[in-house]
C-alpha cells in the first residue's frame, strides 16, 4: 500500500519506515471519521503502556540513586498527555490527522487531547510494525531535551504552590475563573490564582485545567 504525500513526510519526521504502512494510516485516524480501517483508540491504549515502559526504563538507567518519590514526578511530567501533544506538535501531526468535517471546523488538529492521543497511537503503530527497540528508538529520540531537563517540569505548580502555601500556615490557593473568550469549539479559559494574604496572579490557556496550572507557576515566580 502507498501511503499519501503527507503520512510519508511524517514518516520522515518520525523517522521510521514502516513494513505495514496499513498501522500509520489507522494511528493517524480519529474516531470522528468513518473508516473500514478503524480509527485509533485501540493503538493510543497500546502506545500509552509503551511510553510508559520506555520512559521508566530510561529513568532508572540515568539515576540510579533516585527514589521511587523523585522518579515518579519526572515519569509523569513525561507522559501526560501535555508532553505527548507537545512532541505531536512538533514533528507536525495534527497536519496528517485524518479527522470528521465536524472536528476539522472545530479545529481537531490543534487540540491538546487528540493531539496526545493521536501521538500515542503513533507509538503503538512503530512498535507493533518493528518491535520495543524501534519504538524506543523514536521516543527517546522525539522526546530529547525533555528527558534531560525533566525534573523542571516534573513538579506540579498548583501542588508546589499549595506546598508553599501550607508551609506557610496559609489555607490552599483559590482558582477563579475570570473570563472565558473564543468561540465554543475553541475556547480561552482566564483563571486567577489566589493566596490568603492578597497575592494572585492570572493566566489564559484553552483549558481550565491548563489556566490553573500557568496561573500557579506565574505566582509561584512572583514569590520566589
């Protein structure tokens, strides 16, 4: 089977050549989609578990004093779903996602979670095409810098904040939203974080979820 112009320069960016082209073309197709192919649910709960493994491994091999309380921080801050979209949208996926009319206007190819999703399903469709030490192989080789300066974002802001918080003897930040702007399908959430003693500070993003976590880190540099 020939894959199309834009899922072979995805294969490039990937890096990997796939023997069964078939495994690209479903990890790139979303649910909204009507496809005899299937979309790519199955592969993005495979290539979450090989992230997983992949990420694990690596962070033990490279500190072998950390206990299991530093490794499981810097785990999470590289598989959740933030990281996986953010290495989707670096090597450009959303550009080969084969999506329904109705998520192509509501702006699919942007969003965070099918982007992380879509990013998963990748994983999962190198590793059943050429086994563990491929898949591993791209991971480490898309996640890159990540791996080594993890431990910056391995520490949640809204949990550090309520650390610094209650260190402090104050009650736990308040999260507010403020604004909401954009259309439905693409919205802008404006929350302000706040302290008992007055201290705030407010950020945008297009998640709730996202809002609270840059308003903590934007407080949070403004107590340090």
């Amino acid at each position: 089977m020939k894959l199309s112009a834009d899922l072979k320069a995805l294969q490039g960016r990937l890096g990997h050549e796939f023997s069964d082209p078939e495994l690209l073309i479903r990890a790139v197709t979303h649910g909204s989609i009507s496809s005899a192919r299937g979309d790519n649910q199955r592969l993005e709960f495979l290539g979450d578990r090989v992230l997983g493994l992949v990420m694990a491994e690596t962070l033990l091999a490279g500190d072998k004093t950390a206990s299991e309380g530093q490794l499981a921080p810097r785990y999470n801050a590289l598989v959740r779903k933030e990281a996986c979209a953010d290495v989707a949208r670096q090597i450009d996926l959303g550009a080969a996602l084969k999506l329904g009319r109705s998520e192509q206007l509501s702006g699919g190819r942007r969003k965070q979670a099918l982007l992380g999703d879509a990013m998963e399903a990748v994983i999962a469709a190198v590793y059943l095409d050429a086994g563990v030490e491929a898949a591993r192989a791209m991971i480490l080789r898309l996640w890159g810098d990540r791996i080594d300066t993890v431990d910056e974002d391995a520490r949640d802001p809204k949990t550090s904040l309520q650390e610094w918080a209650q260190a402090r003897g104050m009650p736990p930040p308040r999260y507010e939203e403020t604004a909401r702007t954009g259309p439905d399908h693409a919205p802008e959430f404006t929350i302000r974080a706040s302290l008992a003693d007055g201290t705030s500070a407010e950020a945008t993003a297009p998640s709730k979820r996202q809002a609270e976590q840059a308003a903590a880190r934007t407080l949070l540099d403004g107590l340090a």
